[in-house]
C-alpha cells in the first residue's frame, strides 16, 4: 500500500499549489540556466558561425567583439597572398538603435563580404541570401522585420530578402546582415552637410600642397566619397576572417601574418576565449552566482515545505508506529511523497518553461544536459530537504498517539 | 527497548491473554517524583473482557500504555500470552514485532489515518504485518462486515460518523487477530446510545475473537457489558467486581 500517493491524493488541492509554487521557483533556476546559456551561446555565435581559422584585428587590441578593432580593408588582400590561405573576407560589426514604429530598435549590423560570403550560411527560416551588393539585409526574426519590409538605414533603404533564427549578438541584440561595404556605409553615415566640410577640408588640404596643385585629378579625387578614397580616409573594417586550406598548419600561417607591424591574428578558439573572458563574463557569472543562490533558495523552501508536510502526519506517524510499522514504511513515506512533489514540480518548472520563456527579452536556452543536472539537483534537494522530516518523522515516539 | 531479538513465539491459546505482576510507574526523581502505579497485579484471560475505572490522574492510561508496550515500566513482570515480555524498564522481545502482531489498540478518538479510506485503514495494519493482496483485502472486508460497515468501506473517516470510525477502528485492531485489546476511553466521543453500541461490541470481539480486552472508560452506564471490572485509584490497583450482566 503506498501511502505517500493515498496522502497525495486526499490533499490534492494543496500539493498541487505546492508544487506550482515550487515548480515556478524551479522554472526560474532553469531560466537563469537557460539564460547563462543564451549569454554564452549569443556571445560566441558570430564565432562560431563564421568559421573562421585566423582572425586577424588591429594590432594589440582584443578586437572585433571585446574591444574596437579597426583595420584597413587591404588586409584582406595581404592575407590571401600568405601561403597556406584558401580564403580571407572582411569582416565589419557595429551595433546602431533607430527608432520604428514609436519603439527603439536595435540591430547589431554584421558586414559580409559579398560576393564571396553572401550569407548562405545564415539559418534562414524564410527569404534567401543576399543576392545583390547593396541594399538587401538578412535580419533575425527577433528584430521583427519581414521578408519584403524596407528600412532606411542612414541615406539608403534596404529590403529584407532573408529572416534567420537565433542570430543573436553578444550584446542580446539581433543580427542584421548586409555587405561589407554597406555595413560600412552605415557605420559612416554623417549629414549632407558634413560631407560637404569634409570634402572642402579634403580639398583646401590638397590645395595647400605642391602636390595639390601639380595634380588636379587628386582635387577631383577629394570630392568622392570617403570609402573610395584609401589615401585621405580609407575605408576600415573590424576584422579580416581567414580561412586555411586543408593541410595547411595554422602556426606557420600565423607566424607569417604576425610578422606585419599593424596586425594581431588569433585563432577561432582564442576568439572564442576572448569573448567569453570579456564582454560576457561578468554579466555570465553574476547570472551563475544568482543561480546558485536560487538552487539553495529552492532547497531550503522544499526542505521547509517537506518538514512541514512531516509535521502535519506526525500524529498519523505515531499511529505507524504503534501499530508496528517498520522505519522503512516510514521513511518510505516521507521520502516518496518528497520525491512526488519535486517530480511534479519539476515537470511543472519545464512546461511553464517552455510557455513563458520564447517571450524573455533575450535567448533562453534549455539543453538536455541542464534539464539533466536540473532533474538531479531536484532529486538531491528531495533527499536532502526530506532527510529534516525523516529525522522528524524517526525521533516520534507511539505514544504520541496517545496526546 | 527493542534491542533483544524477537521472540514472538506463537500465542499459547491457555495463557492468559495479559498478565502483569508488580507493574510500577514512577516519573521524574528526588522531590520530583511521582509514582503512578504502584504494584499493580492483574490477569485477563482470552475472551475476557474487563473494564478499568478510575479518577482522572489515578494512572489508567499509565497502566494501559505499560501494557501496551508503549510506555515501559519502572518495576515489574509483563507477561503477553504467557511470554514475559518486559521486566521492569528492559523489554525481552522485538517490542514493534509483538505490538504489531499480537495488541490491539482503540482510543478515545478514532485516530484513523485521514488519507485512508476505511478499508484502507484496516488493509494498512494488515500491510504492516506484512499480509497484503487479495486475501488481506477479503479479511479487512469481512471485519468491517462483521461490524456492519462494509457500505462504507470506501469513504473517508471524515465522512463516517463517530460511532463508525470507532467500528473501523475496531476493524483495524483486529485485523491482525490479536491477544490483547487495548481500548482507552473508546466512548468519551460518543453519545450515550453510540458509547453502549460500541462497549457491548466490545463484549462480542471479545468472545468471538477470543482476545481479552482491556478498556480504560469512565462511563458507568455500561459496565454491565463486561466481565469484570478493575479499579485504579492513586496508582493502586483493585479488584472491582464482576459486571452485572456477564454474557
């Protein structure tokens, strides 16, 4: 006769407050999880999806994510001639916010180097790639633009042609990819009249030169835009991704490349390492402490809740006793009924979960190896939080029954 | 108390079912003591059905839970069945074993678990004996019929009257046919109709099962139902007559 699922039963009403009260508790340890998860993964997702085996940044910064990096976009060129390289592409990321629809908006834009990378790596759920060199973005679907929608970004409009999922970046905004040089021309945007001064400044400088004046097709030069124009204001980019032929040794490529003044090259791991030990780390361990405190939380409620449920049968428990009950029915008692409430409350905690947490303002990611370690902390918490009550419950003498 | 190996050898149906020979009781030490039994002597056969009365604080309940098993004494020979099973404080047999297996135990409320229905609540003190399935279940069903409850076998104490769960509670400490029944105030819950129903049920458990029963009550009005009465006064144990209409 098992007497913890008959209690169960005649108390239903109350354990399953119980176990919602403690299932939305356990729903919040799993989504500070999920969170630490989606912090993680989001910060290293541009890395990873990229694939690339060097990234090469401005010299002595930690760029492109943890810190600015600005290169010049040449850096590309130099790169494919370096023995070993199979490929190199420009890499730019800035992150801009514009307002839509009366609410901020915040895109972080991701620079592809078209024609070579057009995107078809994107996880699309609609749309295609990029199909031409300017004006298309691919936008996650959590900026909410739809295939087909134009935004004015700076001078220019840009249609959506392709929505992904999941590309989310390190700082939980999401992703919108254009060309290199339309991510540039976004990131330099500046009024009409500013490009006027500059171009007069460009102008007036050239002119107060010999060289200005022996050469006039540097005068017509100054009028072009600043990204045509490498040797006044050349256009930079946030980092150059290289990839390696099969076969080639990754310390021999990066030897080569770490021989020029103005670079630093790192590798896709030391990327990764870089990001997860900068921008993210404090906001990932603040979220671990809190996570842990709340696994403690947790355990100190249920071990309350599960002695008070001791408590509340101690008279029946003397009675057991009295009758001759072995410890093991006893135990088995408390003990079942612990494990009754932490299942439910655990199955509770992953279906309310799963509900509530695609609306958090940033990804929450749920993976079987946490909902695992979940299920056995739970299991832990019930062995833990019960042994007050089986002590309780042990320590009862028969005659009790008699008070 | 439950440190000597078992020895709830098979209950010899001649012996008398209780058997206590200078049972004392003292509580606390020095200027704090109290001596709540003193020598209390008696014998109940089996089928014997006996009443013990006595004021409030004269050591019923002391008496009661000596013989119980549940309270030890501090002086004094317990003999179940003609088993010595405790000599002063030192229990000689595997205490949960012998209560499980040959008391019985009703007292002045119910005290039938909650969350069990009736049936259950009988089915649990066979279950803790070990007897479980079908035949357990028949058992537990022919008790409660044989005390005209078995309609309500699958309700809830709490949607049983008073005088029924003291029926189940009857059940329950039969379920395991035991020696010895224990009944402490059975009828201080119930009305005046009810509390001589549940006495002269009593009386019927008692020589049908042949187990010898030992209730504890206050109630004067029904003492006629049984065999012979005890009386306790200031810890002092007394014959007090036969019952005015014995069988």
């Amino acid at each position: 006769m098992n007497l913890a699922i008959r209690d169960v039963r005649h108390n239903a009403g109350r354990f399953l407050l119980t176990a919602v009260g403690l299932g939305l508790l356990l729903m919040i340890v799993m989504g500070m999880g999920g969170i630490y998860n989606g912090i993680e993964s989001d910060a290293v997702l541009l890395v990873e999806e990229m694939d690339a085996d060097l990234w090469i940044v401005q010299r002595d910064t930690r760029g492109p994510f943890a810190e600015l990096s600005r290169l010049p976009a040449n850096v590309e060129d130099r790169a494919l001639v370096v023995p070993g390289v199979l490929e190199a592409r420009r890499f730019v990321t800035h992150t801009i916010q514009r307002e839509r629809h009366g609410r901020p908006l915040r895109i972080s834009i991701v620079g592809l180097a078209w024609p070579t990378d057009r995107g078809a790596w994107l996880p699309l759920i609609s749309g295609r790639p990029l199909g031409q060199g300017h004006y298309e973005m691919v936008a996650d679907r959590t900026l909410g633009l739809a295939v087909g929608e134009a935004i004015r970004l700076g001078k220019d409009v840009y249609t959506v042609v392709g929505v992904t999922r999941d590309m989310i970046g390190s700082g939980g905004d999401g992703l919108a990819f254009l060309t290199v040089a339309d991510a540039l021309a976004v990131q330099f945007d500046s009024v009409g009249e500013a490009t006027r001064l500059e171009r007069a400044a460009r102008r007036g400088r050239a002119e107060g030169m010999d060289i200005g004046l022996t050469q006039p097709g540097l005068l017509e030069r100054a009028e072009l835009p600043a990204s045509a124009l490498p040797a006044i204001g050349s256009p930079m980019v946030s980092a150059v991704m290289v990839r390696l032929k099969p076969g080639a040794d990754i310390e021999t490529v990066r030897g080569n490349m770490a021989g020029w003044a103005d670079v630093t090259v790192y590798t896709g791991e030391e990327e990764r390492q870089l990001l997860l030990q900068g921008p993210v780390d404090r906001a990932r361990r603040q979220i671990g402490l809190f996570r842990v405190l709340l696994v403690a939380i947790s355990a100190i409620i249920m071990s309350l809740i599960l002695y008070t449920m001791t408590l509340d049968k101690i008279h029946d428990i003397a009675l057991l006793k009295l009758m001759g009950a072995k410890g093991g029915m006893i135990f088995g008692l408390v003990l079942q009924e612990a494990f009754l409430l932490g299942g439910v409350a655990y199955v509770l905690a992953y279906f309310i979960g799963l509900q509530l947490f695609p609306f958090f303002p940033r990804r929450v990611i749920i993976t079987d190896g946490m909902l695992v370690w979940l299920a056995f902390a739970v299991f832990a918490i019930c062995v833990v939080g019960s042994s007050l009550g089986i002590w309780k419950a042990m320590r009862v003498e028969p005659n009790e029954v008699l008070s | 108390m439950t440190g000597v190996p078992s020895s709830a050898s098979p209950a010899s149906s001649f012996a008398p079912a209780i058997e206590t020979v200078g049972v004392t009781k003292v509580y606390g030490s020095g200027n704090t003591e109290v001596v709540a039994l003193r020598e209390a002597t008696m014998k109940i056969e089996r089928g014997e059905v006996v009443a013990l009365l006595g004021p409030s604080g004269s050591g019923k309940s002391t008496l009661l839970s000596a013989v119980g098993l549940i309270n030890p004494p501090t002086r004094g020979e317990i003999r179940i069945d003609g088993q010595v099973v405790m000599r002063g404080p030192r229990a000689l047999v595997d205490v949960r074993r012998f209560r499980r297996e040959r008391l019985g135990y009703i007292f002045q409320k119910s005290n039938l678990i909650p969350f069990l229905t009736a049936l259950e609540n009988v089915l649990v003190a066979l279950a803790i004996s070990g007897q479980e399935g079908r035949s357990a279940k028949r058992r537990a069903m022919d008790l409660l019929g044989s005390l005209g409850i078995a309609a309500r076998a699958h309700n809830l104490p709490s949607a049983l009257s008073g005088g029924q769960q003291q029926r189940v509670a009857i059940a329950r400490a039969l379920a395991n046919r035991p020696s010895l029944l224990l009944a402490d105030e059975p009828t201080a819950a119930l009305d005046s109709t009810l509390g001589r129903q549940v006495m002269e049920l009593f009386r019927e458990v008692g020589h049908e099962h042949r187990a010898g029963v030992l209730v504890v009550t206050h109630d004067q009005r029904a003492l006629d139902v049984f065999d012979r009465t005890l009386m306790l006064e200031d810890g002092v144990l007394a014959e007090g007559g036969v019952g005015q209409s014995v069988g």
